[in-house]
C-alpha cells in the first residue's frame, strides 16, 4: 500500500501542518503528524458505533492501525505505535470538484463509520482487507444486481466487519482542508516510518508498505 520514500522530514513540515489544521475544532493549533502518529489511544468499533460517537462530525484526517495486519501485508517498512502498525490514512471529505458541482458532505465521523459497517464498494479499505482476507474469511467479490458495484455479500462484509472489530483500530484529527494535508502527510509518515525502521536496525532491502490514502470519500 505505498511505494518508494518521501524526502519530506517530519520535522521541517510540522509547523506548516498546524497552521493548516482545525484550530476552530479543538481550540488549538494541532500538529497532525503526531495527532496520527502518536496518538494518545486508539478508538475501536465499539467506540465509534455507539450513540456518543467521539469522533466529530467535521472534516479531517484518520489514520488505521492494526494489532495484527493480515498475512499477506508486509509490515517491515510501516510505522508502529504501541504494539499497532499504521497501514492506512485517509481524508474526508475529498477536495471540492472544480466543475461547479456541490461539494461532498461526508465528516471524518461518517466515513470511518462507514469503513467500520459499510461494504466494499463503497470503502477502499474495506475492498482491500477483505481481498487479502479472502482466504481466511472464506469470502469473494460479487456483482451486485446488473450494475458494476462489487461487495463481498451480505454474509461476507458481516464476517469483515467482525474481523474488523477485532484488528481494526482508528485515529483521527481535525482539518478544514484535509485535502491540503493529504500530499503532505503521506510522504511525511513514510519518512518517519524510514527513520524509525533505522533506528531499530531493520535490514534496507525489506519491502511493504506505509500507508495509502483513501479516494472512495
């Protein structure tokens, strides 16, 4: 998920980051690579699902990480926090169209929601896990009706949902622009994923990878 290194050090875009973020949101200027990156906990399904959701219902940034990424992933090259490793980051909403049209109306509460309940056509991350999971869910994409959306099933996104509840964990942080942070942030994190794969001697010449941002929003 990912390909080839930033040359952007975390340290150089962090003062630019905060200015963009959603200070109005939360009182304070917030830095959003470490909003993401070192986040003080990890939310999970429970936590978003429920009446008291904590995720606001603004524009922003989320990150995914996960306790044990699937098989198929390698992890060698991504950034971990606490025993979890950060394979996804997306926005929500996307940048307005420049045709005139309305921009999206999603927050950062409705779209990992969605990621958490919905189905794969309608979730990038949820496409991707469930097709490395295939095997190990017993699930496959299927047509749906005569159109070209493809879901798992019914029973296949419950079964990804469940999987999800269990490995699936998320942050998030406010941004009035997110799509301002996106081409920012991505390169960001895999630097720091780099300098922090140095520091714990990981060979060079391993592969995986660091994040991916999230176009389905």
């Amino acid at each position: 998920m990912g390909s080839g290194w930033g040359q952007i050090r975390v340290a150089d875009r962090a003062r630019p980051l905060a200015r963009l973020a959603g200070r109005r949101h939360l009182g304070v200027p917030v830095n959003p690579q470490e909003a993401l990156l070192r986040p003080a906990r990890l939310y999970g399904a429970e936590d978003v699902r429920r009446r008291e959701c904590p995720i606001p219902a603004v524009p922003g940034v989320y990150g995914w990480y996960f306790a044990s990424p699937p098989s198929l992933v390698p992890v060698e090259e991504c950034h971990r926090w606490n025993g979890s490793t950060l394979l996804y980051v997306g926005i929500s909403p996307k940048a307005p169209p420049s045709n005139g049209r309305p921009p999206s109306r999603q927050t950062i509460r409705s779209r990992i929601r969605y990621h958490y309940r919905g189905n794969a056509a309608g979730s990038t991350l949820r496409l991707t896990l469930g097709s490395l999971l295939a095997e190990d869910l017993g699930i496959s994409l299927r047509r749906v009706g005569n159109g070209s959306r493809l879901t798992f099933g019914r029973d296949g996104e419950e079964r990804l949902s469940a999987w999800m509840a269990d490995h699936a964990r998320v942050v998030w942080t406010p941004a009035e622009q997110p799509w301002a942070l996106e081409e920012e942030l991505i390169p960001a994190f895999r630097q720091r994923a780099a300098r922090d794969r140095g520091r714990q001697a990981v060979p060079p010449d391993t592969h995986g990878p660091t994040v991916r941002s999230d176009p389905s929003r």
